[in-house]
C-alpha cells in the first residue's frame, strides 16, 4: 500500500515538474528599443536595470513615490513635463498620427473631414493633448496606445491618435493590425523623447546624459536604433558631464541608485519601444 502511495506522488511530482518547465520555456521576454537601451546605460553606470509596468495615466504618482525611478518609454518632451520633471537630452523624434480602418481611407484623409469622428487615445499622453487642442468632442481615453488601435480595429473607435514610432511599426502587413493604416501627410505635432527623472533629481539626469552621448560616439545608439528599424528618428546625442558643478542636492538622487544598486524603469508595453516577444 505504502509503495503505491510513494510511486503515485513521485508520478505526480514529475508531472507537475515538467507542467512547470513547459510553462517557464514559454515565458515571454521583455525587448525593445528603450528596454535594451536602458540595459546598455545601467551597464554603462555601473548598476542593475529593474522594469515596473504602470499606468501611463499614474507615472507621475509612480515617480513621486519612488516606486520606480525613471519614466523611460516614449516620453514626450512638453514644457509642461520640463516643469515637472527632470529630463534628459532628446534622443528620438516622433510625430502624433492618426490610425484608421482601410475602408475609411476616403471617408476620413484630412483635418476638417474627421472632426466628428470619434477618437481614441492612451490618458495623459500627447494624443490626448491632440484631441484637446483640436477640439474634438468624441472621445474615448485608454490605458495605453495599443487599447487605442484596439479600439479602431474593433470599430468601437475611429480614429487612434498615436505616437507615429508606434503607429508606423502596428500598421505593417506583418502584424495584427494591417486592416489599419495611417492618414496620409496629417501630422498633428512633431517631437521628440526624453527620458523623465524626479525634478531634484539632476545627477540622475547628467549621468544618463553622458552615457547616452557616449553610446552615439561609440556607434552602440546607432546599432540599436537599426535593430528597431528607427535610425532615421535618432537625435544627435551631444553632451559632456555637469557632474564636478553639481551641488550635493543635485547629486543625491544618483548616490541613492548607487547604494541600491540599480535604478527602476516604468514603462507601458508598445512596440517597437518595450515589448514582449
């Protein structure tokens, strides 16, 4: 009796322990352009590199309280980020497009024809900024760009008011997304990323800087962007340390990364910025 007992649990530990081993093989991996480039800085520094998924709508709260130490995802450079933000050097430009369904490319192909279309878009991003500035009235606020093209494929939406690193990447015959594509030549503002720390942070801010200008100089930036297929949005990196002019305020958010030992990144997942694959 006691040998049947002992042979049926070791039968169902090795079947538990190969269920388990399937399930870690099919794991997903966390890539992407901002993802391998925050690895190749935090490698550059000297630290460890942990990413946080979070809301986009609550990054700031998330950086307010330390849950995480850098927005490091396709952040628009505004002035009102300058002010509340530290933020780095611009390191890729980036446009706000509008995603339609194919079969509305006569319906909607410019400005005036698609303001009473009914728009969707990631809360507190630039494209919600869109949205208000132009005074559209229809409005759906998502969790993050993807929901937003979601939203136009589903016909819930009509239009996705998105970033165009992300929009150019889904509206491609090898994604899910090919039924949609990108208004023509209706561009709704241009701009570029930056890299967002606490607004004491500076020393954070110069290191990152410094370390993004070395990797364009060494070709590294270059290299990855080409990966990603966005060498052509790549900003000109130039900067040299502030570092021996900072005050010791300015340089205790970096001295805090370095007693830890890594610095945390927040992102929302999009490609071909941070995604799993």
């Amino acid at each position: 009796m006691k040998k049947k007992i002992i042979v049926a649990l070791l039968l169902c530990v090795i079947t538990l322990t190969s269920v388990f081993a399937f399930a870690g093989c099919k794991t997903e991996q966390l890539v992407g352009f901002d993802i391998e480039l925050a690895k190749l800085v935090a490698k550059d520094l000297g630290v460890e590199v942990k990413f946080q998924l979070i809301s986009w709508s609550a990054k700031e709260t998330e950086l307010s309280s330390k849950n995480i130490d850098l927005i490091w995802n396709g952040l628009t450079i505004d002035d009102g980020r300058l002010e509340q933000f530290c933020i780095s050097t611009p390191y890729m430009n980036n446009k706000q497009i509008a995603i339609i369904r194919k079969k509305d490319k006569d319906k909607y192909t410019n400005i005036d024809n698609i303001k009473n279309a009914k728009f969707a878009y990631e809360e507190g991003s630039a494209g919600q900024d869109v949205a208000k500035d132009n005074g559209f009235t229809k409005v759906a606020g998502v969790g993050a760009q993807m929901d937003a093209l979601v939203e136009v494929k589903s016909s819930t939406s009509d239009i996705a008011l998105v970033d165009s690193v992300l929009g150019n990447f889904y509206c491609n015959a090898d994604t899910s997304f090919s039924d949609l594509m990108v208004i023509p030549d209706l561009v709704f503002t241009v701009e570029q990323y930056g890299i967002a720390a606490r607004k004491s942070d500076v020393g954070t801010i110069d290191k990152i800087n410094t370390s993004l200008a070395k990797l364009q100089k060494n070709g590294e930036l270059k290299k990855l962007a080409e990966k990603y297929g966005l060498a052509s949005e790549l900003c000109d990196v130039s900067y040299e340390s502030k570092w021996d002019t900072l005050t010791d305020e300015e340089k205790e958010g970096w001295n805090y990364i370095k007693e830890k030992g890594n610095f945390v990144v927040g992102y929302t997942l999009y490609a071909p910025i941070a995604y799993e694959a």
